[in-house]
C-alpha cells in the first residue's frame, strides 16, 4: 500500500512538472501599457480610444508570441516579438482605430508554429 501511494505520489508530482513546461499565454486589450501592465482592460471600446493594446503574458513560450489582429473575422495584421531569455516573460502590440472600423474584433497570441494560446473577443463601437 506504501508502494502504491508513492508512485502515485511521483506520477502527481510528474504530471504537475510536465504541465508546467507546457508552453502559454494570455492575451487583454486595453487602452494604454503603463508600468508594464495593461490598463483600461475592457470588452467593448470606442473608435475615439485612438489606439488599442494587445498585452500578453508568457510562461515558457521559448521563441517568440504572435500577436494576430482580427476584424470581422479578417486578419488585419501580425506582430512578432521575441522571447527574452526568461520563463515568464510580457509583450504587447498595438492597432490604429479608424472611424470605420465598428464591429467585432479578435486579438489572437499565437507561438512560432502559429499554435493560439490564447485569444480575446472584444467589439469597438
């Protein structure tokens, strides 16, 4: 019985460890990048916001985060930023709002192979 819990010890202790070098962010936009955090988070925003911000955070994503921005459905563009040489690192990138650009939008972080790690919905209006 003391056999058993062991191993089932180490297979818990195993799987934790495995899981934890997997590979993942995540992703907000927001209206301003200030202390290397994201501020004014939000879900829908105004076209007189001017700019918003993609911020993603990374846990051993090795090379780099793919910041993908999406319009109805659309992609509009891709920024690559470059891993540091850290575990845990932060990025983000921005998009110019035109007066036009009402509707649903998708900010994607994906990583070199283009996997998403995550994704944020959010609408400008």
């Amino acid at each position: 019985m003391r056999a058993t819990l062991s191993c089932l010890a180490l297979l818990l202790i195993a799987a934790s460890f495995a899981s934890a070098q997997e590979p993942s962010a995540t992703a907000v936009v927001c209206t301003a990048i200030a202390n290397k955090s994201c501020e004014g988070a939000a879900v829908t925003f105004s076209t007189s916001a001017g700019k918003l911000y993609g911020f993603s955070q990374a846990v051993n994503v090795p090379e780099k985060i793919v910041h993908v921005w999406f319009f109805r459905d659309r992609e509009l563009g891709r920024i690559e930023m470059a891993a540091p040489k850290a575990p845990r690192w932060k990025c983000f990138s921005n998009v110019t709002l035109a007066r036009n650009m009402i509707g649903p939008w998708r900010l994607e972080a994906r990583d070199a192979n283009g996997k998403v790690l995550a994704s944020f919905n959010f609408t400008v209006q």
